[in-house]
C-alpha cells in the first residue's frame, strides 16, 4: 500500500515517507473560489495560511486553493463518495453544470464537471462502496 494512505510510514512501493498530502488549485480569484468550493465540499475552509491561499482538508488530504498560480491546468481533482446517484442530486440542486455518468462495469462510475476557473473536478464511487446512513 502507498504511503499516502499509511500516514508515517514508508512505502513499499513507492518509498515516500509521506505523512500529509495537498493538492493545490489554482484559482483567479480565492474569495470568489473558497466560496465556491464551500458549497462543493460542504464545509468553510479549515484555514488560511497566508493571504492567496484557502485550504480544505477532507478525507485526510488538503485541498489548497491558490491565487497566485495560473489557472485551468490540465489535470482533475477526483472525489470518491459513497453514494454517487446521492451525491450528483446534491451538486444539481447547487446549480452545477454536470457530465454525464459513466460506468465502467465492476470498475467504477463517474462524473465530470468544473469550477468557475475550469479547473476539472470527477465525482466517482466504487464497486461495492458501502453507503453512509442519511
């Protein structure tokens, strides 16, 4: 397993003694963006390090929205959930442009959308993903 999902240890794939792990975003604006990402993720960010920067942690790893580097890069921020039917009605009542669903039959399920800086963002959920009580 990869140090990324065994906090302070090696890896014996990989090697990396990873005990954190962010994923930088770059955005246009951070006040308009960290608001944006609030509805998305469901929570205010959990802290500002420094001016630029909003950052979110969610299923251990941290989301950093970043002012200063440039927008739309080509590459996706993905986000397993347990209940992707559940979780695309949510987005849809926010008002968020969504893809299509695709299947990949005893793989995954999945699909895209963006941010207002067209960042790529997937929604996706597993085989066999128990569903959280709601």
């Amino acid at each position: 397993m990869c140090a990324l999902w065994t906090p302070r240890e090696v890896c014996d794939y990989c090697g990396v003694p990873a005990v954190s792990v962010t994923i930088g975003i770059p955005v246009s604006n951070v006040e308009a963006a960290s608001r944006w990402y609030e509805q998305l993720l469901g929570k205010p960010p959990d802290i500002e390090p420094v001016p630029g920067i909003r950052e979110f942690e969610i299923a251990g790893t941290w989301i950093q929205l970043d002012e200063d580097q440039a927008v739309g890069g080509n590459w996706t921020l993905r986000i397993g959930v347990a209940d992707l039917a559940a979780e695309r009605h949510r987005l849809e009542k926010l008002g968020l442009q969504l893809g299509d669903t695709h299947t990949v039959p005893g793989v995954i399920s999945y699909f895209n959308f963006h941010d207002p800086d067209g960042n790529q963002l997937s929604c996706y959920q597993e085989p066999g993903t128990p569903a959280q009580p709601g």
